[in-house]
C-alpha cells in the first residue's frame, strides 16, 4: 500500500487496514461501554459527509463543531475530509 499523501488517503487507508478489528472506539452510554466497529464508524463519516453536502457546504467551507469529547465529534470531523470543507472545534467551556 503507497504511503498516505492526503488526511483523506490516511483516513481512509486505515480504515481499510484494520476493518477486521472490531472495535476502533468505545463510549459509554448509561453506564455501560459500547463498541463501535470500524463499518460502523465509517459509515457514519459517510452518512454524515453526504448530509454537509445535502446541507449545501462545499469545497473550502468551514464547519464549526460544537462539542465536547464523544464519538460523534470524532465523525463530524473525519466527515469533512471527503465534503472537503475545514472543521473548526469549539469546546463547550
């Protein structure tokens, strides 16, 4: 596999190389943790990269994120690689 050249190649060829691991993340949600695969992940990067652009952001927007540390962050951020927009994290505090 070619060395990563962009945040997209590296993000997505390591979602490729471990696809087999079950779990890329965990979070704990009413007080038990819960596994996130890596399918599932990904497809949220996916579903929530199509809805920026079904929302009308487009190449070199910015996004701002709202957030504090959780999951969700996480995919808001790799989902704007492919939407090829510019994140910009806002803790809460």
């Amino acid at each position: 596999m070619a060395e990563p050249r962009t945040l997209n190649e590296l993000f997505f060829q390591a979602m490729d190389r471990f696809a087999g691991r079950p779990v890329v993340m965990r979070v704990k949600r009413d007080d038990r943790w819960n596994d996130l695969s890596y399918k599932d992940v990904l497809g949220q990067v996916r579903d929530a990269s199509l809805g920026f652009l079904e929302l009308g952001v487009r190449r070199g927007d910015r996004v701002a994120i709202l957030s504090e540390n959780r999951p969700e962050w996480a995919v808001a951020d790799y989902a704007c690689l492919p939407a090829a927009c510019a994140a910009g994290p806002t803790y809460p505090t």
